[in-house]
C-alpha cells in the first residue's frame, strides 16, 4: 500500500497539488456543512464516506475519487467502521 501511496503522492504533486497526506476518521463521525481555505483531491482506501456537496450526495467507497474547489461548502459522514484516505491539497 505504501508504494501506492507514493505514487499517488508524485502523481498529485506533478499535477500542482503541494500537500498529500493521509486521514483516517472514526466510525459514524459526521462533520457538519464547512468548507477549505485549499482546493483537494481525494481517493478513499479504506471504510466508506459520504460526500455532500450542495444537494448532492456521493458515497465513495476504495478506490473512488473526489475533487473539490477551494471554499466549496461541504459537509462529510464516514460509515460504522470508520474511513480512511489520500487527500492532496493545492493551498
């Protein structure tokens, strides 16, 4: 997993994206509607997340995407075992 991390890390980086970390959230956290001060790309590697952008819902699962534009209001749930993902930033 590691070696997939890296290449999703140089793979951002090359794309202008300057931070890439990993995040992990407890199980059935929900983070009410907010936004960042940075544009995000993010890939789910493990649990399962919803994602709600405007009246919009996704629920990302491994291996499923997400972009979002700098100051986009958000809101995030995770799922009963919690979640885990790549997420590079472009502050």
């Amino acid at each position: 997993m590691r070696a997939e991390f890296d290449d999703y890390r140089d793979q951002a980086l090359a794309e202008g994206y300057d931070e890439v970390l990993e995040r992990s959230w407890p199980p059935d956290l929900q983070i009410d509607t907010h936004a960042h001060a940075f544009a995000l790309k993010l890939r789910v590697v493990r649990g399962e997340m919803w994602l709600t952008v405007g009246t919009e819902t996704r629920h990302l699962r491994p291996g499923d995407e997400a972009v979002l534009e700098r100051d986009a209001l958000h809101a995030e749930r995770y799922g009963h075992s919690g979640a885990s993902y790549w997420v590079a930033r472009r502050n």
